[in-house]
C-alpha cells in the first residue's frame, strides 16, 4: 500500500489530511493511531474509494484507488466503525446479500456465506434475525460480509470499539488468522494496546497528520528507556510536574483521568533515585510511584502532548500477535 502527499480540506477551513506519506509491504497488520478527530476515518475513506483527496496519491493491492476506483473495489474490503447489517435479514442473508454485490453467483455466494459464518463462529446463529444477536455477535458478521469477497486489503476502522471483552479477543483471534492467510490489514485504533497486540508496523495519526512511524518496538525505543509513572492530587500536580521538569529536563505528561503523571526515565532507575530525592526534598509524598517499560500510550502522550480521547484499555494477552505464516498476495 502506498499513499504519497495526501490532503484532504472540509468547508475550506478544516484539515483532515495534510500531507500523508504512508508505505508498508503487503501481508501484515499495520496499525494506525489516533484520538477521535485526528484523520483515520477520513484516510480510510480516501483508501476504499469512498472519497476523493484534494491531492495526493494512493495505490491499494496495486490499483491507483483515485484513478481506477472500480478495480480497486474488487481487491478490498472494508468494516466501519458501526456494523452495517441488516436487523431483519438472518446473518446468512446479510452475508449472501453482500455476496451478491460482489458480482457472485447465487450459488457461489452461498458456498463463500457457509466458509466464512464458520470461520467466525456463527454458523449455530446464522439462521436468525440480526435484531436477536449481541454487539459482539453483530461485529463479527460484519467482519465475515467484508471478507467474502475475499479481498486482497481489508480496511479495519475501530473494529472492536463498543464489544465486550471476550467478543473484542474474538475478533483480535480472526484479525489474525486472516493475516497468516495473506491478508493485508489496515486496522484503525484508540486502543493503544490493541494495536501493540497485533501490528507489526504503526503508524501515529494526530490533527490530519502522520507524525511518526515504525515498529511498536521501534516506537517505544524513541522513549529511550523506562518510564517514572506516579499519581498526585490536584492539590499538588502543579508542584509535581514542576519538580519532576528538573529532573532531567524531559516534559513530564498528565493524563486527567487517572491522575497519573509519566516521566521518560533514560537512565532506568538512576532516574527513579533521582526523582524520588526531587519529591521528597520538595515535601511532595505520591500516591504510588513506579518504574515501567514504556507503552505506545507513552508513544502518543510524548508526540501529541495528550492522551487519545478513549482511554478505556483493551483486554490484555501474554502474547504479540501471529506474525504472517505464508507469502503474502
């Protein structure tokens, strides 16, 4: 996939995309980051056909998606942020109906519905109405209508925001499966982990722009070390931040929500002696203070100067993810 100097410009006014460079070999899962609002939607859009950029360039499996939109639509697929299936039909017929937009006969539609519904652990359900089923349920049929066309390139956009914990490893199990299968995987993601779980490559999206890309581990090393992590009260973050700058000159971050302040550690725990003597020469006694292997939450917080919008964290696995077992497409 290849997206060269991309720009995209609501109302004449707002940027959505401002000059997006994006290339990563076929095969993995690469992973895009970013708050509500930073361009992954909009960047989706452009990629499956959708939209056209004010400028800019992209190839998807091979195709230029601008200028031959329709054989591009026969190598991708897509799942939104919302599933988009039918209440009334049975997810059988949600599946062969969007078969059938695929161009495949009755027949073929049927035989790709039945490999597919079983691939995701629905076949048991596939005979009653979507109305009846949960929203993990619904998510992953919409994930099996976007792969019975058997894409080249699925567009994943925020595919487990809103599912439960269980259906959410669910879904990260069959993401995976499909990669080692040689499917190419472009997963959008508020949650940071997910993306550490399963991208081999990432990319941070922040305001329309790509800011950094690279490995997780690759992204995680610009931290250059461990991570001071402690929680304060309101009553002396201030103070804190303002101590723990003197530290070692690095920009302390606070996320509001938790209440927890994070400071890059270099020097691992010659960095943690340090800080503590700062806070108690200072009078200030943390709730809790702690030295830690840096995060992409780390990642984003230290390149954006904030946290993403969702900080609910995904499920936590003792594992990376599957990387490809075959040549890829």
């Amino acid at each position: 996939m290849s997206v060269m100097g991309v720009n995209k410009t609501f109302g004449g006014t707002i940027e959505a995309l401002v000059d997006v460079n994006l290339d990563f070999e076929p095969g993995i899962i690469y992973g895009l980051l970013g708050p509500n609002g930073a361009g992954k939607t909009t960047l989706i859009r452009v990629l499956t056909t959708l939209l056209k950029p004010d400028s800019g360039s992209a190839r998807v499996a091979g195709v230029d998606v601008i200028s031959d939109p329709v054989t591009a639509r026969t190598r991708l697929g897509l799942a939104g942020q919302f599933a988009a299936v039918d209440d009334y039909l049975t997810g059988r017929e949600n599946v062969e109906m969007v078969g059938r937009l695929y161009n495949l006969s009755r027949t073929d539609a049927a035989r790709r519905a039945d490999e597919v519904l079983e691939r995701i652990h629905l076949t048991d359900a596939a005979e009653r109405p979507v109305r009846t089923y949960s929203g993990g349920m619904r998510r992953r049929l919409d994930l099996a209508a976007s792969m019975i066309g058997r894409p080249q390139v699925l567009f994943l956009d925020e595919p487990t925001t809103g599912i439960d914990p269980r259906s959410r490893v669910d879904v990260w199990d069959l993401i995976e499966d499909l990669v080692a299968d040689g499917t190419t995987i472009l997963l959008t993601t508020q949650y940071l982990d997910e993306a550490d779980q399963l991208a081999a490559r990432v990319g941070v999206i922040d305001e329309g722009r790509l800011i950094t890309e690279g490995t997780p581990e690759e992204l995680k090393d610009k931290l250059g070390g461990s991570v001071v992590e402690l929680t304060v009260d309101d009553d002396t973050r201030t103070r804190t931040m303002d101590t723990l700058r003197s530290v070692n000159g690095d920009e302390p971050v606070y996320d509001a929500g938790s209440k927890r302040i994070s400071l890059p550690a270099p020097d691992g725990s010659a960095t943690l002696i340090q800080v503590v003597r700062a806070l108690d020469d200072a009078g200030i006694a943390p709730g809790d203070l702690s030295l830690r292997k840096p995060t992409l939450d780390d990642v984003f917080m230290t390149l954006t100067g904030h946290v993403a919008e969702d900080t609910n964290k995904s499920p936590q696995r003792g594992r990376r993810g599957r990387q490809p077992e075959r040549n890829p497409q």
